[in-house]
C-alpha cells in the first residue's frame, strides 16, 4: 500500500511539471535567428568563416541596441557537411525553436535540400553563399546575398579570354555538386559565344583523391586554361597534381576556391591561379578596411569571402526586420525583396526580382603564397 | 599512344595500392573463410599512426624519419590486425561459428574503427606532411612522379618479400597446411591459432604500408578513407580468385588499369561502378577468378 502512495506521488509529480512546462508561454525577450552551417566535416572551413562573420554583426547589432528594442540571439546548428543533417536541423529550428528567419546554407546542393522545408513553413532562407541559380527558385521565400552561378561562371568566363587571353579551355567538374556543374555550364556558354573553345570536359566525384587520370585526358588536348569549379579540398590536390604532370596552362576556379585549405594542400603549385570570389581584403574602400580591421581585432586573422558575406547576411538580415517593423514572416519577406544598393563589405547588394543579389565579381591571383586582389568584374 | 601509357602508368601506382590491401583479404580468406570488412580501416588506421609519428618528427623529410614513418604505420596496423583476431574472431573461430556470425563481426569491427578515427581526428580531411617530396620525370612525353615510381616499386618489392615468406619459411609453410586443411594440420600438431596471428599480422602490415603510401600520393587522409579502397581490394581478391596470393596481386592491378583505363576512355563517372560490375560478373561467371584453384566447396 505504502509503495502505491510512493508510486502514484511520484506519477503526479511527474505529470504536474510536464503540464506547467507545456503551458507556460512567456513573452519573447530576444529576437531569435536561427543560423544553419557545416561546422564540421567536408566544408567545415566555410561554416567556419560565416560563423565569424555573423558574430561579429551580431556584436554589432546588438552594440548598437538591437532590433526594434530588442537583442538578437542566434541560434547557430552544425549540419556535419550532410545533407540529411541539415533536413533535420532545420526541422527542428522551424519546429521546435520557431524562428522567423534562418541564415545558411552555405553551398547550394545542401541549401536546395533545405529551402523547401523553408518555403512550407513560410519562413525566410537567407542563403550567404549558395551561387546555384535554382535555388531561390524554390519559392518566394528564398534569398540570397551572393551572385549566382550564371554571372559567375560567364564573369569568369569573360575574364579568362579577355585578360588571360585563352582561347582553349579544359574543363574539369565535380559531377556530384549542383555549384560546379552550373558554373562549369554558364563558363562553358560564355567561353563559346565569345570565340572560344572547349576542347575537353572531364569530372570527378566530391572526395576523390586520385585526379591525375582526367588531368592527363585533359593535358593531351592541349588546353591554355583549365576551368576547375570544384571545392576547396579536391582543388588543393588537382592543381598539385596537375603540376606535378608537368601542366603549364593557367587554372582557374570559382569561390569554392576561397579557403586557406587550398593553399596548405597545393603550396607551391598553387602559384599563379586565380578565381573569382566575393570579396577581397585588400580592396582599398574605407568600409571594408575597417570591417578588416574589426574582424582582425576579434579573431586575429584576415576575413575571407565567406566571412563578409556571413557579416553582410546578418546586417541585411536586421535592416530588413527593422523596416518591417516585425518579425512575421510575410512582412520580413516582402522587405528583404525590396533591398536596394545595400552597402555591404561585398560590395553593393541589390536584391533582384529572382530574391538574387546583384554584385560585381572579384578576381584573386595566388602570388608568393597568398591571394592578391587582382580585378573586379562589375554585373 | 604516350597518352595510353601514361594513363598505365597512373592506373599502376592504384594497382599496386589495391593489391598490397587485397593480400590481407585473401590470406584471412584462404585460412578461415572469412571476408575481414575490417581491413580497410586497418589500412586506414596505418595512415593515420604514420600521420600522427610523421607530425612529431623535427625533419620529416630525411631518409630514417621516412623510414621511421613507414615502420611505424606497419607496426601499429600488425598489432591492431592481431587485436582484431584475438578479441574479434578467435573465440567464434575455434568454437566453429557459423561464418555468418564472423562476418557480422567484421562489419561491427569495421564501424567501431571508423567511428573511434571521427573521434580522435574529426571528419575534416587532413593534409599528410609531404615527408617525400614530390618531383616530376619527363620521359619522351610521359611524365611521372618519384612519388609513383615508389609507390609501384615498393609494393612489387613487398609483393615478392610476401611469396617468398610464404613459399620458403617454416610458417608460410604452415599456412599453406592451415589453409588447405585446417583439422588435419592441426591434428599434425601446427599451431592453428599461432598461424592464425602470423597470418592477420602479415595481411595488416602490408595494409598499414599501403596506408602511408596513398596518404603520400594523394596527399590526403580522412577516417573514412578505407572503405572504398578496401571494398575494391576486396573486389581485386575475387577478382584474383579469392584464397591465392598471385591471384590477389594480378587482381588488385587489373582492377587499378581498368578504373584508370575506364575514367581515360569513357567517363571517371563509371569508375567506381566498375569494380562492382567486375564483382558481379566474376561471381556470376568465373567464381574461382583469374587464378583460383575451382575447389567445390566441402558440405
């Protein structure tokens, strides 16, 4: 009998704070942006750099009083590199932690995997770094602060005839990215429009280690620029491979490019190469000076593209929720979708009819061991 | 022409990779009727004790701290494929479990290895330090590496040290017994167990070495790293005819020409497809392989 009483006191004790947690509903106190990143694994570098951007707008944001006389909190999830993960972590931001907005992802495939969750729950996808043209296609929903493959892979398209001179290009893409076989296309329509000549296209899956095969392939045909619109650590060991058999024409690459890893991996043979990207540190204009002295004071190192674009995402991001007034989605949205000649550190952001940036493209050349700002291509 | 063979000369540093690994398989094989799913990560493992002794050495690029790196990768892999044996299989092995129950073993040993390298090393791929630094021949129009000429050198090199420890020593000797007739070599008074560890021991050096030798090539190691090459080793050993020796070297660089060979000529998108296919055709259609013995299977 006694046990019973034990028993049934503990079963209601149970009970009564499961029913107050339930119904207790406290006023919001910090507005809440829910950030989603690959801190870990393949693109840990990337996730990195934004994670630092973002924080140091955020800092910002809330030095200056926050957003409509709140702070603003983030709510940052790892999704390992994976798209499974991020299916999941954005679930439970949607769901569980009903944020009004999300920031991320940071490469298109995982980010196309995510917008239409993003879109059913009507809940504004603000991508800092996802160039695939399809992805704001998802819906009305999602935007993003970058430029998309498309200008890309034309700009750099452009830059490699009319500054390099090429009229031959190799090309070789990671058949398993959404990024590289959309910059490889645009590149390739441009290259040709303009007099130029593939002369040979070969691919590649994300995690291989062994690229000397297509490397050779291309080698025999005898290109003067070869387009290599990969990530970071498969772009660190084509272009050291690439040398090693002896190949003298220039490479070429996209922001995937743009992580300290590529260096570390090629070294020496990095020496040379260029890719566009977002954003240079060495561009002259006071704001993204200071912004480099800033980011250098808190982390001790100099910003790359994704860390301004992780900054610029977060400061749209509250300009946006400032001029609606608001955190409901729908009026969030339809501002972010009239931003115009936002002055960012990545340059000026318009946001386009297709939620797409319009921006100009930077192009870094490796000289002595380090990226140097070499032009910039406007849209 | 020259682009033929340099394509032969890429695919042949890949081949002496996947033989060196499909050895292992086919030794355990040949001894227990095991498929050891956990020799890739043996392999993988052995890459990473290098990476770990090749970070502490002052001058990573003179001849003893090469020698050094490469010891230690085989060292370590021997006495972690020993562990396997004796905490994984030898108990089931002597009670005659069914083969099943072993394999189930060998894909839980698999997973925990991989999961203990996320652990320590994180997902993150690393760069191995570039202990021999790469340079670049030219003949006629082919080039290569001194990198790759190591790679294909030295594995013929242990390829040949291996038949010879096999045909000519007192427990290579006794392995053939072992694998030939486990009751009766036993009953003869050969140390079933002892060969056993000599065998796993022998199988996980050679892994260990292969190891270090992709994480110079390529350079770049990752704790998943021996799941594909170990599949195709695998693939190699069947290829070969699974439980021969010869047969596990001739398979592992038949399969590395013909994925170099397939990625050249048609599509790098088919070539993982294709040692998949060649296990599926070899199963269906010559299931002893290029150089196994057509034993009916006792009942």
């Amino acid at each position: 009998m006694k046990k019973l009483i034990i028993y049934s006191l503990v079963f209601f004790v149970i009970v009564g704070i499961l029913l107050t947690g339930c119904g207790k509903k406290t006023e919001e106190r910090n507005i809440k942006i829910g950030v989603i990143l690959p801190l870990t694994g393949q693109l840990s570098t990337f996730g990195q750099s934004v994670r630092k951007g973002v924080e140091l707008a955020l800092e910002e944001v809330n030095r200056e009083g926050g957003v409509l006389g709140k702070k603003v909190e983030l709510i940052i999830e790892d999704d390992e590199s994976k798209t499974d993960t991020a299916q999941t972590v954005v679930t439970k931001l949607l769901t569980k932690d009903r944020v009004p907005l999300i920031i991320g992802e940071v490469i298109s495939s995982i980010t196309l995997a995510v917008a239409p969750l993003c879109q059913r729950y009507k809940v504004p996808l603000i991508t800092p770094s996802a160039t695939n043209a399809d992805v704001t296609r998802t819906g009305d929903y999602i935007f993003r602060t970058c430029f998309i493959d498309d200008f890309q892979g034309s700009a750099l398209a452009r830059f490699a005839i009319e500054s390099l001179k090429a009229k031959r290009a190799g090309i070789l893409k990671d058949v398993k990215s959404d990024y590289s076989i959309g910059l490889a296309s645009a590149f390739a329509k441009t290259f040709k429009e303009m007099g130029g000549e593939v002369v040979n296209e070969q691919a590649y899956a994300a995690g291989d280690t062994d690229f000397r095969t297509q490397l050779t392939s291309i080698k025999a045909s005898n290109p003067d620029i070869i387009f290599i619109p990969g990530y970071y650590n498969e772009v660190g060991l084509i272009i050291r491979q690439a040398r090693e058999l002896s190949i003298k024409a220039n490479l070429l690459g996209g922001d995937g490019w743009d992580s300290p890893r590529v260096l570390e991996i090629a070294g020496a043979s990095a020496e040379g190469t260029y890719y566009g990207t977002h954003f240079s540190p060495l561009e002259k204009s006071p704001q993204v000076q200071e912004f480099v002295s800033v980011f250098k004071q808190k982390y001790n190192e100099e910003p790359d593209a994704l860390a301004a674009l992780g900054y610029d995402t977060l400061k749209l991001v509250c300009s946006a929720i400032k001029r609606a007034g608001t955190t409901e989605g729908q009026k969030v949205r339809d501002e972010l979708a009239q931003t115009k000649n936002f002055a960012g550190v990545t340059g000026e952001i318009t946001i386009d009819e297709n939620r797409n940036a319009r921006k100009p493209l930077v192009i870094l050349k490796i000289e002595k061991g380090k990226p140097t700002y070499f032009i910039s291509i406007k849209p | 022409m020259s682009l033929f063979f340099q394509q032969l000369i890429n695919g042949l540093a890949w081949g002496g990779i996947y033989a060196l690994i499909a050895i292992g398989y086919t030794m355990v094989y040949g001894i227990m009727q095991l498929i050891n799913f956990a020799h890739g990560d043996v392999f993988m493992a052995g890459a990473f004790a290098g990476y770990v002794i090749a970070q502490l050495l002052p001058d990573k690029s003179s001849l003893p701290s090469v020698i050094l790196v490469f010891l230690s990768a085989m060292l370590f892999s021997t006495f972690l494929g020993i562990l396997i044996e004796r905490l994984g299989y030898r108990s089931l092995w002597k009670k005659n479990a069914p083969r099943l129950s072993l394999l189930i073993v060998a894909v839980a040993i698999s997973l925990l290895l991989e999961n203990v390298g996320l652990m320590i090393f994180g997902a993150a791929p690393r760069s191995f330090p570039s202990i021999i630094p790469s340079r670049s021949f030219s003949l006629g129009s082919i080039s290569f590496t001194n990198i790759q000429v190591i790679v294909i050198l030295s594995s013929l090199v242990l390829m040949v040290a291996l038949q010879l420890i096999v045909m000519r020593t007192k427990m290579g000797r006794a392995m053939r017994a072992v694998a030939e007739d486990s009751e009766m070599s036993a009953l003869l008074g050969i140390p079933r167990e002892r060969i056993l560890s000599f065998t796993f021991a022998l199988g996980s050096a050679l892994a260990g070495v292969a190891g270090v030798m992709v994480a110079i090539y390529t350079p770049q190691i990752n704790p998943l790293m021996g799941i594909l090459p170990g599949l195709k080793a695998f693939v190699s050993a069947v290829l070969g005819g699974i439980g021969s020796i010869p047969g596990a070297m001739l398979g592992g660089f038949v399969l590395g020409e013909a994925e170099t060979l397939v990625s050249a000529y048609i599509s790098s998108s088919y070539r993982d497809l294709l040692a998949f296919l060649i296990l599926i055709f070899v199963l269906l259609f010559l299931p002893s392989g290029l150089l196994g013995k057509g034993v009916a299977e006792k009942l």
